[in-house]
C-alpha cells in the first residue's frame, strides 16, 4: 500500500491553488452583482481541487504509461514513473476521485438550486461529467487530447470560461456581459502556466512523440505565444476594473501585475528550458494571487465602503 506522502506526490499539490483561480474570481463577480452563498463557495472550492486532482492523478497515469515521463523529462519525478504507486493502484486512486468528484458536483448542485430547478441541476450535472471527462482524457487512451496539441483550448475553457462563470451563476442564475472579461483572464493566465510547462518539456515531449502545441509551433514561437497569453490576460482584468470601477481598492489585483511582467521578462532571457521550471510555480501563484485580491477588493472592501 502506497505511503500517504506517494498519493500527495501524485497530488501535485503546487497545481491546487491555480485550481480555484477561477471559483475566487467567479464567486467576487456574483458578490459584485449582490449574490454570495457561503456554503456553496466552500463546496465549489473543493470540487475545483478535486478536479485537479483526478487530473493530476490521470496525468501521472496517462504520461507514464505512454513512457512520456522519463528521465529527460525536467519537472519532479512523477509516483508512477518513481516506483512510488503502481500502475494498478493509481488507477484505483483516480476511480476513487471520481467517486468523490460526484458526490461534491451533486452537493454544490444541491445547496446552489435546490430541487425545484431541474435544468439548471441538470447542466451542471452535465458540466461536472464533462469536467471530469477532460480532466482524464487530457493525457489518457490513444486519442489524449493533450497529445494533439488541444491543451490549450481545453485549460482556457474548463479553468477560464467554465470556472468563472459557472461558479457565478451557482449564485446568481444568471450571466453577465462584462464577466466575460475576468473569465477571458483566467482562462489566459492559466494557459499560460499549461505553455510554460510544455516549453520547459519540449524536447522530452518531442522527443516521444507527445504533441503539444509548443512542439507543433516550436520553441521561439512557443515564448511569443507565452508573451500574448500573458498580455490579454492582463488586459482583459484590467480592462473590467476599469469599467466596473467604483473604488481604489478595487485597483489592488493590479499590483500582481509587477510579478507576472517580471516572469515575462525572465521567461524571455532564460538560456535553457530548465530554467523555466521554477516560473511555472511563480506564474501559478500569481495567478491564484489575483484571483484572490479580486475576489477581496471587489466584495468584502468595496461593499462596506459603499
């Protein structure tokens, strides 16, 4: 039986606050338009990380199985491709996610509609499956989607699109024109985390044959691409802040700003892919950090100033 420390490895537990990126941002827009249900921002938070988790787990499974981690590769060693958890195990692991993924998707449901609002628990019934679909066939079977260069479409609209407006409408059945802006954020902010993990792989995906986008456009271009990703992502919470503004704290997100631009500059000089491992962390928290200014500045201070 694995140690507990195996099952956290397989975790990735540096993945988790990226995770929630989007349920902050999407929960500090429903508070915004005058909605807030505790209750239901707690089981969203840990239905998002358990997302990440099955997909954290699939990964392991799907990569070491296909023989893409390897000893090239740069990041941590994975528990399947260290001995840590076998492959048997770790499939039993990701079942039991599931399990527990379905029963946080009913209960979110549950405390968000009741009973009385069949169609909208259906979609979000629907929405969790669909979660849970992708979260397994990102790097899992023959037709992984991760392996054909689609990572990027499918991160930008599970952790952006998805995340921030479903966990919105949770609270306020109802979507906003100008929530599509820090939704477009997120989804950009995190694909960006996904292309800077796949540049800092490139040659050991390449090298078996796994598809992602920077190896189909290569490497330079693969920076350039980080850069606009980065860029609109920017932009596009800068751009609701300043449209929806109403007071100066509501201008705090913007100091995370500082620290992403800075990333963008070290991402540019770095001389070898292996440098790029230690911005994946940075990127991931700033983003986490965003997300959670925006959801303080733009509830809890700005209402009470108001």
């Amino acid at each position: 039986m694995p140690k507990l420390s195996s099952w956290i490895n397989a975790a990735r537990l540096r993945t988790l606050p990226l995770s929630v990126s989007g349920v902050l941002v999407g929960t500090g827009l429903a508070n915004f338009y005058g909605k807030g249900d505790y209750v239901v921002f707690v089981l969203a938070l840990l239905t998002a990380i358990g997302f990440q988790i099955t997909s954290n787990f699939a990964n392991d499974y799907g990569d070491g199985v296909k023989g893409t981690d390897n000893e090239e590769r740069i990041g941590p060693k994975r528990a399947l491709q260290s001995g840590l958890i076998s492959r048997k195990v770790l499939k039993r692991g990701i079942i039991f996610s599931i399990f527990i993924n379905i029963i946080l998707v009913i209960a979110v449901v549950y405390f968000s509609f009741g009973i009385e609002n069949i169609e909208f628990i259906l979609l979000f019934l629907a929405l969790g499956g669909l979660s849970i679909w992708a979260a397994i066939k990102y790097t899992v079977g023959s037709s992984a989607y991760g392996y054909r260069g689609l990572g990027d479409v499918f991160v930008f609209l599970f952790f952006g699109l998805l995340a921030v407006l479903g966990s919105m409408f949770l609270y306020t059945r109802s979507l906003h024109e100008m929530a599509i802006l820090p939704a477009i954020s997120i989804g950009f902010l995190s694909t960006g985390v996904l292309n800077l993990n796949n540049l800092r792989d490139h040659d050991s995906d390449k090298n078996v044959g796994k598809n992602t986008l920077v190896v189909k456009m290569g490497y330079a271009k693969g920076v350039k691409y980080h850069t606009a990703l980065i860029a609109i992502g920017l932009l596009s919470i800068l751009s609701f802040i300043i449209l929806n503004y109403k007071c100066y704290i509501q201008l705090i997100p913007l100091l995370i700003f500082i620290p992403v631009l800075l990333h963008l500059r070290r991402v540019y000089k770095a001389k070898s892919p292996s440098l790029l491992d230690p911005e994946l962390k940075k990127l991931a928290i700033s983003t986490f950090l965003l997300s959670l200014l925006f959801y303080i500045s733009n509830n809890i201070f700005c209402n009470f100033e108001l």
